[in-house]
C-alpha cells in the first residue's frame, strides 16, 4: 500500500479508470510534527481536510463496531433470558442479561477503534492520527446531506430526456 502524501490519480477499483487527476486533500500539519512521527516509526501526522471522494468537509468520528453484532449479541442474550425466564430461572435470566450487557460493552469500548466517515458518501478513513479533533456524528447535518441527495435525485429524474420509444408515437 502507498502511504505518499504527494498526489495521487483516484483509480476506479473494478476498471481501473482515473476518477480523479490528483488527491492533494491531505496535508502535512507540521514538518515537525511529520518528522517526529516519521521518526517514531508511524506514518507522518496528516489532517483531512475533505472527504477524498466526493470532496465534501463534513465529516464525523464514529466508533469502529459493526451494528449487527452488537444487535446480534443483545437478541440472543434477550432470547436465552426469555427461556430461563420461561423456566423460572430468575438468578440466571439477570445473570445473562448481565453478562450480555458486559460482552457488548466490552467489544464496543475495550476492542473497538475509531473511524472517521463522510456524511455525503459515507467514504471510511481508519488509523489516521488526530481523528480526536473532528466532531460525532451530528444528526441536523446528517438531515442536511440526505436531503440534498434527495433533491439531486429527484432534479435528475426530471432532467433526463424521454426514452425513444415515446417519441417514436
């Protein structure tokens, strides 16, 4: 993998067609503070200005933690407590409840990282240093941005000329 920060053409990763001349989006936050990563063996700190897809500088810090598991892990601790409910098992249906309650948080908090995603494209960025200074997710400019999309959905519909069958009446 290419960790350069000089600018790269952005490469369609099924045919191999240039999307993008150049991605100069990311920047150096300092030559000291790239050098002294450099030097600690890491990648130099770099800040992202703007998504590298779309362009968009809305971007958001998430947790890293795939939402079906943490769903899976709560329906199956809420189904085993229903049947140790069923049978009256009182100690154990809290017991698993419990310990569900503990595996989930665990995994989301203890083995979990962080991720910083677009909210136009919804584009991933992991490891990147200094993702502490962008804000989480905010759900006003999360509206603002599927609004748009489905605005420019519905622009697009009517701007798209007739099919040739309804002009050849």
């Amino acid at each position: 993998m290419n960790w350069s920060l000089e600018p790269q053409p952005l490469r369609c990763p099924e045919c191999d067609a240039v999307l993008c001349d150049q991605t100069p989006l990311i920047r150096e936050s300092s030559a000291t503070d790239a050098a002294d990563a450099t030097e600690a063996g890491g990648m130099p700190s770099v800040d992202l200005d703007q998504c590298l897809i779309c362009g968009d500088k809305d971007l958001f810090v998430r947790k890293d933690f795939p939402q079906r598991l943490g769903v899976g892990i709560v329906v199956i601790g809420f189904a085993a407590s229903i049947v140790a409910w069923q049978l009256r098992w009182i100690i154990t249906t809290y017991a698993i409840l419990f310990v569900t309650a503990l595996i989930d948080l665990f995994l989301y908090y203890f083995i979990t990282g962080t991720v910083l995603e677009c909210y136009r494209c919804h584009a991933q960025y992991r490891f990147l240093p200094g993702m502490e200074g962008y804000e989480a997710f905010d759900l006003e400019t999360h509206e603002k941005h599927r609004q748009q999309q489905i605005r420019m959905k519905e622009i697009s519909s009517l701007t798209t000329p007739p099919s040739d069958a309804s002009s050849s009446e």
